[in-house]
C-alpha cells in the first residue's frame, strides 16, 4: 500500500473547518474513529492510503494538495458579517458558505476583467449613497435605476413573475445575481438558511449579489432588494435578516438601513397608506396590496409592520401562519438544469463565458471550473444555446 504522507495538523484543521466530528468523519470514510485520532496525531506517524487521502480531501471539501501543506493556508474575511441568529453574532462561517463565497469572488474577477476589455463605464449608482442618505432617495433611486413603477408591476401577472423581471432588471443594471441553494452543482451540499440569507459582493464595475435560494421563494424577492441596498450604499456584507424584528431593531446598522430601503422600494411608504383600508380587516388588506404591488403577502406584513400599522402580536400570528404555507419543500424538484445553471451562475455571466469560449477568448478547462460543470455538461450547455 501507498502511504499518503499528509500533515496530521491539516486534517484537524479540515474537519473541523467542515464542522465535523471525528466520529463523523469516520463515518464518512468508513473507518475507526481511532484510524481518524491516528492521522490527525503527528506522534503516531500512522497514514492513510494515497486512495483513502483522495476519499479524505473529497469528503472535508478541499483540494487533495493542502492535506500535504506544512501548515493551514489562511482563508481571511472577505466579507462584513452582518449575520446574526437569535440576536447572537455567528462567529464561525461553514465550509459550504466559504465556497460559495469564494465562487462568487471567482466569477466576479472573470467578469470584471470581461468589462474592461469591453470598456464598460462605472456604475454610477454603486456606492452613491450613505447609510446616513435619506432612505426614500436611495428607494427611489433603485425604482428608477431598474424601471420598477407602476406599469412593470401590471404586466406581471403574480409576484413570482414580478420577482424574475427584478432578476433581469438587475442583471441589466450590471449586476450580477446568482441564486442557488447547493454548493456549486452538488445537491448533497445544501446551503443553511439558518446560517445566511444572501450577500452583497461591492463593485464599481461588476458588483454581485448571492440569494440563497433554499430561502422562503415569498422572502427572496426582499433579500434580492436587500442585497441591491447594499451596492448602492457601497457596502459588501453578508446577511441574515431575522423577518420576526423590524427594520429599526436589526443588530447592524447597515442591516437596519438596507432593510428599510428594501421596504420602501418594494412598497413605497406614501402608495401603501393610500391603498390600505381600516375599515378592512388584516388578512384582506394584506391580500390586496400584495396584488397591487406584486409582493408576496410576506413582503405585505412585514411593510405594515415596519409601519406601525399592525401589532408585534398581528404580525407575528400572521407571519407563522404565512410561513407554514410557504414552508420550502424538502427536496429540491428536478427541473430544467440549465436553466438552474444559468440562475446559480448568473445569465449575464454564463453568456458572457460562453460568447468569449466560442470566440476562442477562454479554453473548456476554465469555462468547466467557472461554471463548476463537466466538459460533457458543457457541450450540450454551448449546443443549448445555439438552439435558442
């Protein structure tokens, strides 16, 4: 047998960087706990096989080659942590956040340097604001920017519709927005809505927004505007907005602020008084403002709210309820899975990644790892979009 002579200290900073038990891992690699005590103890000079290392950088997610580094490589902040759980700061990010971090960071580069070869201008809007800015501003300024108004709002016959013209309005914007719930294209790695709801990547040329789409789909069209907050504001962070606490009470200030601009953009302060009737009762007056405004009867609540319209009691009564009838499914459906591709990875990204592979600007090799698919995956992906 071929020993794999890897660093026992990697080991340990692996599994516990993917948040596992030793047991867990044994379980994982079908061996003894005492054979995972044994490879992570430098005393004992016990490794395991060349096949078994490749099994082991597979199963803590991480290249085979760092199981030999000399020390742990450092994986610094990239990013603000906004994140807060129970009113509690969420000190360590799991390995599944991490590589879809750094993912979105890959893509972002690959898109920016495509942007200045193509000589494309400074976004004006990124960064225009401050959080000390007036908030009905900074919403009008995003209505504006994205030509949200009344008359795109009537041509969306549901607030699932309305929710993909903002995807493509954005990403006409120059703003990337990629929505998923696994890690790359694995379903065996499901993103934790408990541990992140989106996040905002700043950029004056090519910012990026991450929704994590195994989140409430009624809640999603809020974290999308959330997270467009924060390029406006100039301001990169990962989020975890906790629905049952208004704008006002979010622990971060930036937070606080994205909130109340999501809310303002979505259902403008001045339009929802006009349109909400006391003399009806809640449950009709949320229904009809949802259909005036094309949100989700989610987006409805929390704006009246945040607006003092109804009581922490009414909102929270109505919110549980509302969440057991969204509740996500359990397993994702099959669907079309290059239409899932393309949302995961962007549209604007994906075509520009294939428009400069068929021109001979990128090899398969670095298209297969942007879009973290296999070359056969994507030979019908170039063959798709040549029939379409």
């Amino acid at each position: 047998m071929v020993e794999a002579l890897i660093t026992p200290k990697i080991v340990s900073w692996a599994r516990e960087r993917a948040q596992l038990t030793k047991e867990d891992l044994a379980k994982k690699m079908s061996v003894s706990v005492d054979k995972i005590a044994a490879w992570e103890n430098e005393s004992e000079e016990v490794y395991p096989s060349f096949n078994q290392a490749m099994s082991l950088s597979k199963k803590l997610y991480i290249p085979l080659g760092y199981l030999y580094l000399s020390e742990p490589p450092k994986e610094d902040d990239l990013l603000p942590d906004l994140r807060t759980i129970n009113n509690r700061l969420i000190k360590k990010p799991s390995v599944n956040f991490i590589d879809v971090l750094y993912d979105a960071y890959r893509k972002q580069d690959w898109f920016k340097d495509y942007l200045r070869k193509e000589e494309a201008p400074l976004l004006k809007f990124a960064g225009k604001y401050s959080v000390d800015s007036d908030i009905k501003l900074i919403a009008s300024d995003i209505r504006a920017t994205l030509k949200i108004n009344e008359n795109m709002r009537k041509k969306c016959r549901s607030w699932e519709q309305y929710f993909t013209d903002l995807v493509r309005r954005t990403e006409d914007a120059q703003i990337l927005v990629l929505r998923s719930s696994i890690v790359f294209n694995n379903t065996h790695r499901k993103l934790d809505i408990d541990e992140f709801r989106g996040f905002a990547i700043f950029d004056d040329v090519a910012p990026l927004v991450f929704i994590n789409s195994g989140d409430y789909k009624a809640a999603q069209i809020f974290t999308l505007i959330h997270e467009i907050a924060h390029i406006w504001l100039g301001e990169s962070g990962v989020s975890n907005l906790n629905f049952k606490l208004k704008d006002i009470e979010q622990k971060h200030l930036v937070e606080r602020v994205c909130d109340s601009i999501a809310g303002e953009v979505l259902v403008p302060e001045d339009e929802f008084f006009y349109l909400w009737n006391d003399s009806y009762g809640v449950d009709s007056n949320i229904s009809d403002l949802a259909s005036d405004f094309k949100v989700s009867s989610f987006v409805i609540l929390r704006r009246a709210y945040n607006l003092d319209i109804i009581s922490e009691d009414e909102y929270i009564n109505n919110y549980r309820e509302l969440i057991e009838k969204i509740r996500p499914k359990s397993k994702e459906s099959g669907g079309d899975f290059y239409k899932s591709l393309k949302a995961r990875n962007s549209p604007t990204f994906t075509a520009a990644l294939m428009a400069e592979l068929s021109r001979g600007n990128v090899n398969h090799s670095e298209a297969t790892s942007l879009l973290n698919i296999h070359y056969t995956s994507l030979k019908k992906l170039e063959r798709s979009l040549r029939l379409t």
